[in-house]
C-alpha cells in the first residue's frame, strides 16, 4: 500500500480521462442537498461542453469561475444529482477544512488537453 492506497498499474491510470476545460456558464444549485453550483464546462471541439454540480461554494463566487480553467474527470458515466444530470466530475483538494479548492494549470492550456 502506498499513501494509504491500493497500488494501480499505468494502464489503470490510463482509463481516467483527466481533461481540462474552461467553465463558460455557472448558476445556483439551491435544490442540491449541499452547497453546490451547476457548472459548464467547455472541453473544446473534441468533447463540447459538459455540465455537472460542484460543492465548491466555500471558495469560489459564481461570477467568478465562469472563465476559469479547470480539471474534470470526463469518462464517468453520467450521474444524477436531484434534478440535474452531472456528466463530469471536476477535481480538488481539500482545504484544512475539507472544503474542495479546485485543480487548474498554472498557466492557460488549450481545452481538451488530456492529463498525462
């Protein structure tokens, strides 16, 4: 075990398709059971745009992602959260008080690029 964490080969990290993508649209999500908003997600020509919920209220503004680069898991099957259906699942660290800080490139990337 390492980090506390079953080991994986190369090839098991090579089925998470980590892309990176711009938030081009960002509204309330009062229904979710927890503080959340409904994100899209611009993922290039390749991918298009991808929606899904993030619990990232703690941090962050609505009028202040839209624009923002960030990283999302993009071959999950999709899931539903309440009403929405989630297609994505964009990454973070938690903060000392376990609230998501998002994962982004410290300089601008074309969208769609894949983590490698």
């Amino acid at each position: 075990m390492v980090g506390g964490e079953e080991r994986i080969t190369f090839d098991d990290f090579r089925k998470v398709e980590i892309r990176v993508g711009t938030i081009v649209r960002a509204e309330p999500f009062p229904e979710a059971r927890q503080p959340a908003f409904k994100l899209w997600v611009d993922f290039g020509e390749a991918l298009g745009v991808k929606k899904t919920s993030a619990q990232i209220t703690r941090h962050y503004a609505l009028e202040d992602v839209v624009g923002r680069q960030v990283a999302a898991v993009v071959n999950f099957p999709p899931k539903q959260i309440g009403r929405f259906m989630s297609e994505i699942l964009v990454l973070g660290f938690p903060d000392e008080g376990g609230e998501v800080v998002m994962i982004r490139p410290d300089q601008a990337v074309p969208d769609g690029g894949r983590l490698y």
